[in-house]
C-alpha cells in the first residue's frame, strides 16, 4: 500500500494545542473508503463535518500551507469545524448522483441557451420593446454583463453556505424573471430585468461545478460527471442557435415561456434531489459575510462588469467613445488591484478567489489559454449567420442548421471522452497539439468565399468539425484539470473562474471580430465576405498568439520549478 508523508504534520497539530495529532505514513487509499460505512457521530451531515478520531480515514490530496508531499501537489490537512477545508467525504447513492446531475445540466443547458438563442431572436425582441441601433445589443449585454460578473461571488457562496440552496435560488429566479420577461413590453423594465436574470444564472454555474465535486467520488467518476457539465455548456451554445432560429419564426415571447416552463420543472426537480447540506459547517451568517471577502467582491464585480461593457461598447458606440476609452482602463486597474489584494490583503481562507487555486505550476497560462475555444465559437456563431442572413438572404433557420455541425462535433468528441476517460488527464502537450488545429479551421473560414454553394461543403464542414471538436477537447481537459486540482470545497470558485473565462472569450473574440469589421453606415446589410475575412485573420493571430505565450510560459515554468506533466493515477489527475 502506498503511503504519504508528511513533514506538515507538526504545523497540523498545532492547530489542536496540547492535543498531538500524527499525520505520518497514512494510507494514500483512506480517501477512497467505502461508502456504506458506518455513519460517524460527530456535528457531520452527510459527510460534511468534522471526526477527529477518525482522522486516519481522510487524506486530503491537495497542498496544505503551500508544502508539497507527493507527486507536488498531494498533501494531508486534518479538518477543523469552519474550516475552509475538507471535511471526510461520504457519497449518495449512485441514483442520486445521477439525478443530482441530471438535474445541474438542465441548469447549465438553460443559462447558455437563454443567452445564445438572443442572437437569432435579438432583431425581433428589439422591434416590439422599442429599441433599435446599438441599443438593442443590451438585450444581450445586460445578461451577457452580470453572468459573468456575478460568477465569482456566487461561487464563494456556494462554497462557504450551502451550494444546494444557492443552485435552487439562482434557477428559480431565471425561471421566474423568463415568464416575467415574455410579457414585459417597457425596455427599461426588460433590460433591467434581464441583467438581474443574469445574476440568477450566475449563481448556478459555480454551484453546479460544488455540488458535482461533492457529489461524485474523486476519480473516474468525478472527472466524467465534470466533463459532462462541460459537454452540456458547450453544445448548449449550438442548440441554442437552432433553438432561436425557430423561434424566430414563431415569436421571441414563446421562447421566454418555453425556457420558464423548462426552467420549473428544474427548480421542482432541484429541490428533490439536489442536496442543500451546508458546505462548510459552524460558520455563522457573520462569518459567511467576512470570508465573502468584500473588497475583492466589489473590486471582482466591477473590473468584469467594466471590460465586458468595454469589449461590447466599443464596437457598437465607437472605440472613441467614453464608455470604452473610460471602461478599459479602470477595469485593467481594477483587476490589478483585485490580484494584489487577494495575495497580500487575505489569507487562503478569507479570499474571494483562493490562492492556492493558482498554486498548481501551469494553471494561469491553461486557464489563459481557455479563452481561446470560445473566442473561435463565439465568431463563428456571430460571423456566418450575420454574412449568411444580411448578405445571402438566407432565413435565421436556416443559418441556424448550416451551423449544427459545430455542435455534432463537439458533441462527438464529447462521447469519445466519456469511452476514452484517461483522455482527459493527459499530457499538456495534447492540449496544445489540439489548440494548434483550431488555426487551421480559421484559414479555410477565410478561403471558403463564406460559404455560398459548394464551398459549404468543402470547407466549412471540414472546418467546423476540425475547430469545434478540438476546442471541446481543450476546453474540457482545461475545465477538469483546474477544477480537480483544487479540494471539493473550493469547486465552486473554481467552477466559476472558468466560466467567468468562457464569458470573457466570447466578449474578446466578439470585439475582436466587430473591430475589424469596416464602418459602412453603422450596419452589416450586404458585407461583402472580405469584411469578415479581416475579423478571421485577427482571430487567427489571437489564439496563435496564445498558444504561443502560454507554451513559452508553460516551458519557462518547467524550468525553472520542474512542472510535472499531468498524469493518470487511479482515474485521477494528479500534477
């Protein structure tokens, strides 16, 4: 049997005063005890509290005060009630795991939608509400802006209460704000509405990413329930294009309604099978609120509302105009002093995002690098249906369905992962030679003359599989390796950075594109493709770009504090 040893037993049991604590050579395998023990007493609901006599069944596979033990990232930590830590895990059954994720990704699928479909139906919704010219984007922008925003709060919350209580708020208000929303005809009312919308959504996708690392055994199974919830965001983006593309035939108000309807049925199911046990116990409503960190809170919020209003501002008001020359700058200061703050003003415990989620050698440059598949979804979706309604005269649905072979590929990869799970934790290498395709995709947009008649075929289809199942395998070894580097108690923030990542590709790539796009009278009607072709060459250089600077960062680390490659370890990710 595999042993660990820790030469940070002595800093553990100084936690305990007088009373010794031993951590050294226990068993590497306690983590993984069997799940129809013995319920242990102690203040403990499902799993979720503290056992001292039992410290010898937990080991927690993470740094503890930034000291490696094994494989540089394995460490043992004994858990303290209010600890920001793990507590010994116990697991549901094998039904409700499934039925708890079911669940999350019927959420997950019902935020992403509820913000693509926008895009087809965007037109439409802007004509009845009385709004026109760069106005209408903040029916996109307003939900755009605050999910995105909100993410990382929400996340600590989840992580600091209960991630269960947080998930079924956040998709009961998206259920209700949608039926309000369908019949709402002020465009005031509706965008304001729309922002808070975002803020409910906000609150599902960290809570979701909690409750799922909770939920499911470290392993095989933790990683697949992870890459499924990646799966579904994913595809979701395509499905809601389609989704918007028939609607848009029938009326954006039934679109509103169909997602209320779906978003209840979520909400009931939630509150069936998702488990509300407070995530860290003993702590106060005080003490919630302090850990909440909110300096950081306010300094996170504003630096994201701020560059994702730059990002959409500048190229619908001008790059002259104050709401992009003002935003940009105090955003970059904003996060300046968000990551100073965070590092020197909070410990671990009390951070809004938690140091040690960066202590894994490698994380900021993948997490980095993750802005680069939904920058190339994101154009695709804005590009081609733009070219293909304005200039070709094609119907919405009809753009829509030309499109569907980005999400079948995604999808596909998706299925390959799941047969193939060890995929998921390979090398960092395989993440770049995957990355290093997606150029490849963007030079056939360029020459495929955007697509009329055959040119469809012969090179976008090969495009649009080539780029989109490469990116959902970078996205998803990306999202499983950050989100299991970290303990099950911090999930939810680190489920939240990544999405916050995700919004900000689609911001960058969409200011990317609108950037290069020339100024004929503040409209796309008729552009010829040449006009879409710069946008493309701009993206091309962004995620060459990336790869680039984060392969050189990657190697410069491996240097100089020898990083290791990723590797499978019974079914798990290990750094």
């Amino acid at each position: 049997m595999d042993t660990i040893s820790s030469p940070a037993s002595s800093k553990v049991s100084s936690l305990f005063g007088s009373r010794s604590v031993s951590l050294t050579h226990l068993p590497a395998t306690a983590y993984h005890h069997d799940q129809d023990q013995e319920k242990i007493s102690g203040d403990r609901h499902e799993g979720f509290g503290v056992d001292l006599e039992n410290h010898d069944r937990f080991v927690n596979k993470r740094e503890c005060e930034g000291e490696d033990v094994h494989h540089g990232s394995i460490s043992t930590q004994e858990q303290v009630q209010g600890s920001d830590h793990d507590p010994i895990p116990t697991y549901p059954s094998v039904t409700r795991q499934w039925s708890t994720l079911l669940v999350l990704n019927l959420a997950m699928m019902i935020d992403v939608v509820s913000g693509s479909a926008l895009f087809v139906v965007v037109t439409h919704t802007a004509g009845d509400l009385g709004l026109s010219g760069p106005d209408a984007t903040w029916i996109l922008n307003a939900y755009i802006i605050t999910f995105a925003a909100f993410q990382l709060s929400a996340g600590r919350l989840a992580d600091l209460s209960s991630a269960g209580w947080v998930f079924v708020i956040g998709i009961g208000t998206v259920a209700t704000l949608n039926l309000v929303l369908s019949f709402l005809n002020d465009p005031i009312a509706f965008l304001i509405l729309r922002a808070v919308q975002g803020m409910g959504a906000a609150m599902t996708i960290p809570s979701s990413y909690n409750i799922t690392v909770r939920t499911f055994p470290e392993g095989k199974q933790r990683n697949r329930a992870i890459a499924i919830l990646g799966l579904v965001g994913s595809v979701s983006f395509s499905l809601g294009v389609v989704i918007g593309g028939l609607f848009e035939t029938i009326s954006w108000r039934w679109l509103f309604r169909t997602l209320s309807i779906i978003s209840f049925v979520a909400t009931g199911a939630a509150l069936l099978v998702v488990p509300r046990n407070r995530t860290v116990s003993g702590l106060s409503v005080r003490e919630i609120l302090w850990r909440m960190d909110p300096v950081g809170l306010l300094l996170s919020v504003g630096a994201i509302i701020l560059l994702v209003l730059a990002l959409t501002s500048g190229p619908e008001y001008g790059w002259n105009d104050p709401r992009f020359a003002a935003s940009l700058p105090v955003s970059i200061l904003g996060f300046v002093g968000f990551f100073v703050w965070e590092a020197k003003g909070r410990n671990d415990t009390n951070a809004m995002l938690p140091s040690s989620i960066w202590k894994t050698p490698g994380t900021k440059a993948l997490v980095f690098l993750c802005l680069a598949p939904f920058t190339f979804w994101t154009t695709t979706a804005f590009g081609f249906p733009n070219y293909w309604q304005q200039t070709l005269g094609r119907t919405a649905l009809n753009s829509a369905i030309r499109l569907l072979p980005i999400g079948l590929a995604a999808l596909f990869t998706s299925i390959v992962i799941q047969l193939k799970p060890k995929l998921l934790v390979a090398k960092r290498w395989l993440i770049f030679a995957t990355l290093s395709l997606v150029p490849v995709a963007l030079i056939l947009y360029v020459f495929g003359d955007g697509g009329d008649g055959n040119r469809y075929w012969a090179y976008y289809i090969p495009a649009f599989v080539i780029g989109s199942s490469m990116c959902q395998y970078a996205f998803l070894a990306i999202n499983v390796t950050v989100i299991t580097s970290v303990p099950p108690v911090k999930g939810g923030v680190a489920g939240a950075l990544m999405s916050v990542v995700m919004q900000l590709g689609n911001a960058v790539g969409l200011a990317i594109q609108a950037a290069c796009l020339p100024d004929r009278g503040g409209h796309a009607v008729g552009r010829p493709w040449q006009d879409f072709q710069t946008g493309y060459w701009a993206i091309f250089g962004w995620i060459v770009g990336s790869i680039v600077v984060c392969g050189g960062s990657l190697l410069y680390t491996a240097r100089r504090r020898g990083l290791p490659e990723v590797v499978v370890r019974e079914g798990v990710a290990v750094l």
